[in-house]
C-alpha cells in the first residue's frame, strides 16, 4: 500500500511526531501542505491528513490545501494533537471530514489525542499537557495506522 501524510505541525512538533509514528506503521512520506506532491497524492492508496488544532479548528494550513485539492481521490483518514479533548457532539475532525467527503476521498476514520498547548493562558504556567503526547498517544496513533493499513479504520 502506498500511504502519503500530510501534516501542519507548528507550535511544537506535536502533530510531526504523531504523524512519524502513523508513518513507520504505514511506510508512509510525510510532507507539509507547502510540500506535497499533487500527483503522489493521487497516486496514493492512503493519504492522510493532520494538523494541530487552533481556536477549535485544525491550523487553516491544511484547512486551506484541501480546499484547494482537486476531486476525485482515494481513501483518507484525519488526525489532530489538541490541549483539551475532542467534544463528541463537535469534533474539530469533522469539518475536515466532510470537506474531504466532499472532494470525493473515502474518509477511514479520525484519530487525535492531547498534546502540549502553550495558548495564551496557559502559556502563564508553562502550557498544559506538558509530557503529551506521550508513549500512550503514540502508540495509540501506531494502533490507529495499523487498523487502517488493515482495512478497519474508524474513529478513535
């Protein structure tokens, strides 16, 4: 299977290094918004898509690339690093969800988990979520790749 990821990791490196253990479990490249192959991806069987989350949303990095995407692709899966946890009733994976829906792609599953936030506030103290994602997060993020390598994504 030939998996590309593309990820908005800005602040800290959060979203890189969830991205870097999906992509050992995928044997997957992984590349910025500014740095992805529009051809690769339309040759990919998998592509995911990540970004830290900002305000609530996903970094308008990657918001912004797949707005500008072409139709007409494969799978995908969405994944996110985030201070505070995801709302059930209003997942910041979820507008990204229907906007890849959207543009045709086959959207597996969604995975995030906490991560260091240094906003505003919080950057008083010196962030919160200080050790996240820690070795839990990232093997969780391994489980997640490896049900999608095998075909039974969905939500985590």
């Amino acid at each position: 299977m030939k998996a590309v990821i593309v990820c908005a990791s800005v602040s800290h490196g959060n979203t890189r290094r969830v991205a870097d253990s999906m992509a050992e479990v995928l044997g997957a490249r992984v590349v910025s918004p500014e740095g992805a192959d529009l051809a690769e991806l339309a040759a990919a069987d998998l592509v995911g898509f990540g970004a830290g989350v900002f305000h609530g949303r996903l970094h308008p990095r990657l918001t912004e690339f797949v707005k500008a995407l072409p139709g007409g692709r494969g799978r995908a899966f969405v994944f996110a690093t985030s201070g505070f946890p995801e709302l059930p009733l209003a997942p910041f994976t979820r507008p990204l969800v229907r906007l890849l829906e959207g543009k045709g792609f086959e959207v597996d599953g969604s995975f995030s988990c906490r991560a260091l936030d240094t906003w505003a506030p919080f950057k008083l103290v010196g962030g919160i979520n200080k050790q996240r994602p820690d070795a839990g997060d990232l093997a969780a993020a391994r489980a997640f790749a490896e049900r999608l390598r095998d075909g039974r994504g969905r939500s985590s």
